[in-house]
C-alpha cells in the first residue's frame, strides 16, 4: 500500500527556516518523481516543487531561491527546505508522487506551516 507521512511543520517567525520530510512506502521510491504542495485555508492545493528520478527540480514561482527539493533513495524520503519564509507560505504541506494529471497515493496528514510573528 503506498504511503505518505509528512513531518517537520510548526510555527515559525517569519524569515525563518523549515526543513519538511516526506517518508515514502509502498512503492519503488526510486522509480518516481516527488512533489510537495502545499494548501492554504480556503484555497486549493497547489504544487510548490517536483524532483524527478535523476533529481531535475521544478519550483512554484512563489517559493524560486527561497525553497529546495531533495530525495535520499536511500530513506525513500524526500526533503523541503524553506528558507526566508513568509506569512503566505502559511498552509499545511502534502508530498506525492505525481503521474500526470494524478497521483501514486492518496493523501497524508500534511504537516501544518505556519509563519507568523
């Protein structure tokens, strides 16, 4: 059964940091790309970062030079690291494993982000 726990959330400052952690099971984790979204209250999920299987990136333009996306094979877990975070990066974050227009896996938890002072 193919699984997603997502950890690392909290309540942060802005201009802080977040590093988020996704533990992947199920499936061959190498074998497929990664994305996180993120979805605020009262808005619609949305992508914020993909890497693929030979660890090429795509970023949400919102979050370019502020996040990064990372995968260990190794842990079948992939990382986001939140930099500079604002108060619209308030939102509760999901990872999956996008196959076009839908998904490997059904939802997680998410794990909630909020930034403020």
């Amino acid at each position: 059964q193919v699984r997603f726990v997502e950890s690392g959330g909290g309540l942060v400052q802005p201009g802080g940091s977040l590093r988020l952690s996704c533990a992947a099971s199920g499936f061959t984790f190498r074998n497929y790309g990664m994305s996180w979204y993120r979805q605020a209250p009262g808005k619609e999920r949305e992508l914020v970062a993909f890497i693929s299987t030979v660890g090429g990136t795509i970023y949400a333009d919102s979050v370019k030079g502020r996040f990064t996306i990372s995968r260990d094979n190794a842990k079948n877990t992939a990382y986001l690291q939140m930099n500079s975070l604002k108060p619209e990066d308030t939102a509760v974050y999901y990872c999956n494993a996008p196959l076009g227009a839908d998904y490997l896996g059904s939802w997680g938890q998410g794990t909630q982000v909020t930034v403020s002072s």
